[in-house]
C-alpha cells in the first residue's frame, strides 16, 4: 500500500517536473525571440539559463522514469542524473546572475563562460551553492523590482523567491514518506516559481 | 559635473523614431519633430530614417520641399513586439 502512495507520489512529482521544464523552455523562446530582434546579449545569456534549467529538469525526469522501469541497474544512472541536475541548476543561476545584473558597459559575455565552469571548481554540496547563487539572483531582482516598479519585475522576483524557497525545502533528505512530501513541497516551490515566469510571459505579450 | 548619457541601442532609437511618428497620428512627422524626440544628430537621423524605409517601417510623403513620415502596418506591427520584449527585458532588469 505504502509503495503504491510512493509511486503515485514519484509520478505527481515527475508532472511537477515535467510542466515546470515546458515553462523554462518557453521563458528560454521568448528571450531567445527578444535576443534576435535587440542582439542584446544578457536575453541571450538568459535564454540559455532558462534552456539550461529546462533540459535539467527533462534530465532527472528521463532518469527518474529509468529508475522507475528497470530499478535494479538504474542505481549510477538515477547517482549521474541527479548530480547532472543540481550542476544543471547551479550552471543556470550562475547565468542568471550576470543576465539580471544591471548595467551595460561593463557587462562582458566572459562572465558568462566564467559562471559556467563555476559548478566544476566548487564543493560538491551543489543545494548550498544553488541557494548561495539564488540569493544573489532574488536580491537582483528585488533591486530592479524597487527601481521598475512593474508588475512583470515583481513577477519576477516572485519566481526567484520561489526557486530559492525550492532549493531550502529541498536539502531534506528524503529518509521516509514524510520526508518526501517536504521534497514534493520543494517541487511544487519550483513549480510554482516557474509559474510566476510563465504569467508575466502572458502579461508581457498582451497587445495593449 | 558632467552627466552620462544613458546608452540607447540602434533598435531602441528606431523605436523612439517610430514612436514619435505614431504620435503624430495621420499629420506625419517631420524630420525635426523626429530628430529632437529621438534625440539624434542630423546625420544618424537620416541614416536611421533611410534603413526605416527601407524595412518598410515607415512610408515617406513628399509635398514640394516639405517631408513627412507615417508608419506603416509593419511598423506599426514592430512597435506592438518591441513593446513586449521591452517589457519582458524590464523584468529581469535588462536594458534593451
């Protein structure tokens, strides 16, 4: 009985999972849409952060569902998959930082790159690192939130808070049922992060 | 003191030039009107006013020595994205 709720539990969590990566891929669209008609290259960087996420979360869920059909050879694969997704995440905030870092001139596309190794030269304790990132990313977003005052900015924000409230639920470890509903509330943090993103994409392309 | 200038991108500029010509409604723009609202030299205004026609942003009128500018459908069309993505680059803090 107590596997079935788990498994039913896995599958919400692999849907969570799944909408949340179609969300990330559609903020990615955009940007990249925005990028092609401005050549400004912070929408670049932050199409890729959202890419980045995107193909993270199909990641684990591909893993995930691996682990599901053939348990007893999917241990390295789920081990492999579940680093390749916190590095994933981590490699995303790394972007996001200097994507929603304001200022112009002193913007390079190095800091991008840079941001990109920064997961392969720190300590493997990759949710610490991703809350460490995430905090630097929601404190920009307040920034530009208290100088804007958009609705899309506080949208914005909103969803960052949310991821980095994901990452805090999510350094639980998961030892029993209890536990796991915690990690589901930190998915459904995530989710409803990226679904903050997806209603200022909404708003952001009403016609006037 | 000196103040800086805030940076605008080539496609910001031709936004505020197709802006200022959609405020003139159906009386057009003139070259002047076009050239202190978008804030430009004389020689970009028309290097800008050129690659505008040229895109078929912007249709010209010619009445003896007078020039006037009206926005096209695909102007008007372009303006309408510019809008969005400004707004979604404003949400992230990016200046477009």
């Amino acid at each position: 009985m107590q596997s079935q709720i788990v498994f039913a539990l896995i599958r919400i969590d692999l849907i969570i999972e799944v909408v949340a990566g179609i969300i990330a891929l559609m903020v990615s669209h955009y940007a990249n849409v925005a990028f092609g008609l401005t050549r400004q290259k912070k929408l670049s960087d932050l199409s890729t952060g959202f890419l980045v996420l995107s193909a993270g979360m199909f990641g684990r869920v591909i893993g995930t569902l691996y682990f599901l059909t053939d348990p007893a050879n999917a241990d390295r694969v789920l081990g492999i998959v579940i680093v390749a997704y916190g590095v994933m995440k981590i490699m995303a905030y790394a972007i996001f930082i200097t994507a929603t870092h304001r200022g112009q001139r002193k913007y390079h596309s190095n800091y991008a790159m840079a941001a990109l190794a920064l997961p392969f030269l720190t300590s493997p304790e990759l949710d610490v690192i991703a809350i460490l990132l995430l905090i630097v990313v929601v404190l920009q977003t307040l920034m530009n939130y208290a100088s804007v005052r958009s609705s899309f900015a506080l949208y914005v924000f909103v969803g960052f808070t949310l991821l980095l409230v994901s990452h805090i639920l999510g350094m639980i470890n998961v030892i029993d049922l209890q536990t796991y509903f915690i990690y589901l509330g930190s998915q459904l943090a995530q989710f409803l992060g990226l679904f903050s993103f997806l209603v200022m994409l909404r708003q952001a392309q009403k016609d006037e | 003191m000196s103040r800086k200038r805030a940076y605008r991108s080539k496609v910001r500029i031709l936004a505020d030039m197709l802006r200022t010509i959609q405020a003139e409604g159906e009386d057009g723009a003139g070259p002047t009107k076009i050239l202190y609202a978008a804030n430009l030299s004389h020689d970009r205004l028309t290097q800008y006013i050129e690659e505008l026609i040229e895109k078929e942003l912007i249709k010209e009128l010619i009445d003896g020595d007078n020039r006037s500018y009206f926005l096209t459908q695909k102007g008007r069309e372009f303006l309408i994205e510019y809008r969005k993505i400004e707004r979604l680059s404003q949400a992230f803090g990016i200046d477009v």
